[in-house]
C-alpha cells in the first residue's frame, strides 16, 4: 500500500506539457526583458581604447546602471552616477547616431589639464596604468588646453569656438550635466580633446564583459562595400576557431 502511494506522488509531480511551454514562455520573457532593457551588444571598431578593449571586441553594455534619470527603470534596478575611471558607450556629440565608447576622466566640478601627455585632475598628476602611448608628440594633444584651439588638429567647429569658456587658469572645468573622456590608446583617440564634453543624455552604458573576440583588420568596420563585407563574413566562417581570440572570451571590462 505505501508503495502505491509513493507511485502516485512521484506522478503527480510529473510537469505536463502546458506547464513546460508556460515554464519556458516565462525564461524566454524573462530573458527578452533583460536584453531589451538592460542589455545591448556592440562590437569596437577602432584601437583608441587599446590595450582594454580591442578591434573586433564584441561586449555587453549593461544599459542600466548608468542610465540617465529619462530612463530610470525604478528602484528593484541597480543605478548610479558616472564615476571618474568608468568606461562608457555614448552617442558621440560630433556625429550623431554615431556609439562611441572612451573612459570618464573628469566629472562635472573637476579640473583638468595634461602636461607633456600626463593627465593633471584637481591639481594631482594621475597614474593611469591602462594608458598606453603610441609615441610621437603633438603640442596640442600633450599639452591640452595650453595650446590654443586653433592649433589642434581635427577639432570640431563647436568645440575650437566655445572651449574657452570653458578654460580657468590654464584647465579645463567640467560644467554640470557633463562629463570629460578619453581613449586608453591616449595618442591615437578622437576624445573630448577634440570635440568637447559627453552630455549626460547621451550616456547609453558601460560595457560589462567581452562575449567574442574576432581578430579584425584595421579599418574593417569602415569598409561599407558588400564585397568587402561579405569577403569578411567568409573570413570568420572559416576562420572562426583560429582567430577568435579565446583568452578574451567573458573577460571583464575595467
């Protein structure tokens, strides 16, 4: 008798079809939600970040813990300011539509200036490990904003008529609402030097971890021919497993 019982519990927690497909219904919304509202994937088109990240990097952009007060998803969601040091994707103020990922040096009160290429935040000459230099000098890249606008190449019209305003006793401030960023590959990077401040509309993240790595050619990204494209397409389909960087696979991004 008490075996019979036992046969009929175990069945009785057998889960039917309906609570499967309900089971999975639920992880597959679950899991919609979080990339549609906390997740996006972007892949790094440039070297102004290396050595952190590389061309053909492809990361998850955690969309909500930066995320500016229009998008703030509630308090069950984590959330805090930018912070010197993070690194965050933004749509670029010189060209719009344009994701660009750089690393905060300076948030709204600090005061900046570089001397000889070393970053000066507040007075204090910073070690920044991450930075690597790609050699050469450049006046106004090294010495920013010492050097007048004028003299800078590449800046945008915007920026070479009203940084000025922005400059006390030889630094730069940060105004509010406004944030300061640079590219760890400091000599190569099109950054704040050249075209001002990130508004804090236009933060859209920070990237969290690397998902896949892909050895890609410079200047590939900016190819926009079909032939080019496709030729690439075949590139990694065969060579997916010899040049995917593998030790970069889930690495973290700081």
């Amino acid at each position: 008798m008490a075996r019979k019982e036992q046969k009929q519990k175990k069945e009785k927690k057998r889960e039917t079809p309906l609570e499967f497909t309900a089971s999975m219904a639920v992880v597959l919304v679950t899991g919609l939600f979080i990339i549609t509202f906390n997740l996006q994937a972007f892949e790094i088109p440039s070297s102004s970040m290396e050595n952190t990240l590389l061309i053909g990097d492809h990361v998850f952009v955690d969309r909500t813990t930066l995320a500016p007060a229009s998008r703030y998803l509630g308090p069950l969601l984590p959330y805090r300011e930018v912070n010197r040091g993070d690194i965050v994707v933004f749509l670029s103020p010189a060209e719009a539509g344009l994701y660009v990922v750089k690393r905060i040096v300076g948030v709204p009160g600090d005061r900046i200036h570089l001397r000889e290429g070393v970053v000066y935040l507040n007075g204090q000459a910073q070690d920044e490990p991450y930075v690597v230099h790609a050699g050469g000098y450049n006046p106004y890249r090294d010495n920013f904003p010492a050097v007048p606008p004028g003299m800078g190449p590449n800046l945008t019209p915007e920026w070479q008529l009203i940084m000025n305003s922005y400059v006390d006793k030889g630094e730069l401030v940060v105004p509010q609402d406004r944030y300061f960023a640079m590219g760890d590959n400091r000599d190569v990077s099109y950054d704040s030097r050249y075209w001002g401040f990130i508004p804090r509309e236009n933060v859209i993240g920070r990237p969290m971890f690397i998902y896949w790595s892909f050895e890609t050619p410079p200047g590939q990204y900016t190819k926009t021919g079909i032939g080019d494209r496709v030729a690439f397409v075949f590139r990694v389909i065969i060579h997916f497993f010899d040049q995917t960087r593998w030790k970069r696979t889930l690495k973290m991004v700081r």
